[in-house]
C-alpha cells in the first residue's frame, strides 16, 4: 500500500468518526427526564426554604427568652427564699414527732384536788418539715376528748404560732409565743373566750425534762376578776419505746419558671 493511498484511508476515517459524533449531538432530548429533574429541584429548593424558616423562627424565639432569674443576685428574691425555708426552729419542733402517753391534771377549782385523766397523743411534721400535727385522744369529764393542734415558727414575724380545736368547743385558740435558744422551753400566750362571753388571757408554758419526756403547763389570768393568775392545767408526756431520733423533713421551696409560648 503507497502512502497516498494510506493518507486517503486516514482520512476517510476521520471524516466517517466526525458525522457519527455530530449525528449524536443533533438527537433530540427526552422531556419527561427534563420534566423529572425540574420537579427534583424544586423540591429540594422547597425543602431547603422550610428549613432556614424554621431555624430562623427558633433563633428569634431564643433571642427574646428571658434568662431565669439568679436568686442570690436579687435580693427580694433571696429574701422570699429563705422565708420560705425551714430552719433551726422548726428543727426544734420536730423533736415532738411521736407517739407519746400523757397523764393530765385539771383543776376545775384551785382549792379543790385536780381531776386526772390519761391520752395518747401522735405528732409528726408536715408540709415539708414546716410545721409539726398534733392529735390528741383522751377523756374529759368521763366523755371522749379529742384535739387537734398545729404549731410552728415564722420566720417573718419571728415567733412560734400555734391553734388548737377539740371536740367539746366550737372555738380556735390561737396562741403566740418564743422558744429559749437551746429549744427546751416554750413560752406561749392568747386569748379565751368563756361561754358568758367574759375572757381568759392564757399562758402555756412547754419544758423538756430528757429527751423522751416533756411537761405542759396551762396557766389563765381572768380579765374582769382580780387578775390573778392561776393554773389551770398541767400535762405530762412520755414517749412511748422510748428515744428516737425525729429528724424534720426539710425540702428547699421549688421555684418553677415560666413557660415561653411558641
């Protein structure tokens, strides 16, 4: 084979190579792919859009939360707290938690022998150590006697309260007082009202005697008579199985903190 010949076959080749690439480009397209991939991109752009809205959404929400509060940077706040709290009164009180047998003493005359009866008492602290339950079970006068006390400290007036209710009276008496600083002695007075409508101040005065025994002293002070005080009642309480150690519950105050609506 001469080269011309050869060059011309070359060329051919090329010319043939050429038409089949350019017969390629000129089919046409097919518009259910196009169709296809147009409906693709905008459903990414779609999803991409509802994601950016809703960050942008949440970012404007965090942007106007308000920061919770710091309660030892605000002093109203620190000082709601800890009138809120529990503290070594009531401590104090949570020692008469218990079950206890009381022996009882009246006088219904000062000059005459005291009437005596027997009770059982249960006590125990509740609302979180905050305030200590008394029910008291009894006779008086030969008739079943029942009594209900609450009492506690509060630390804003800074001075034990306590009430009391029973079965043979229609009355709440309402008592304030102090305690001495070892807890042992309470010291607690009000005012009673007589059937005839005349009134008592009364004086109750608490002592701890050990650690499994306690005396209750009531004293009242006619105030249309002479004034005089005199005793009226006295209780002795032994706590029955004897020591046990009555921790109050204490439970620091929750504060919840507001709710953001989105």
């Amino acid at each position: 084979m001469d080269l011309k010949r050869t060059t011309a076959l070359i060329l051919a080749a090329g010319v043939c190579f050429s038409m089949a690439l350019a017969g390629d480009g000129d089919k046409p397209k097919d518009p259910m792919k196009d169709m296809q991939k147009q409906a693709q991109d905008a459903s990414n752009k779609a999803q991409d859009a509802v994601k950016k809205a809703t960050e942008d959404a949440k970012k404007a929400i965090d942007a106007k939360a308000p920061a919770a509060p710091d309660m030892n940077a605000d002093p109203k706040m620190a000082e709601m707290m800890a009138s809120m709290t529990p503290g070594e009164h009531h401590a104090h009180l949570a020692k008469f938690a218990g079950d206890w047998d009381v022996k009882s003493k009246m006088w219904m005359d000062e000059n005459a022998p005291p009437v005596e009866s027997t009770a059982t008492v249960n006590a125990k602290m509740e609302m979180g150590g905050r305030f200590l339950y008394i029910h008291y079970n009894g006779d008086m006068m030969g008739q079943p006697f029942r009594g209900v006390s609450i009492m506690g400290y509060n630390n804003n007036s800074k001075q034990h309260e306590s009430v009391w209710v029973d079965n043979m009276s229609t009355s709440i008496w309402f008592s304030t007082g102090t305690c001495s600083a070892d807890g042992k002695t309470y010291t607690m007075s009000g005012t009673f009202t007589e059937p005839d409508g005349t009134k008592k101040t009364t004086r109750e005065v608490t002592s701890w005697t050990s650690a499994d025994t306690y005396t209750m002293e009531f004293y009242e002070t006619p105030v249309a008579q002479d004034g005089k005080e005199r005793k009226m009642m006295e209780l002795a309480y032994t706590r029955k199985g004897g020591a046990t150690t009555a921790k109050p519950e204490i439970k620091q105050p929750q504060i919840k903190q507001p709710e953001i609506s989105k």
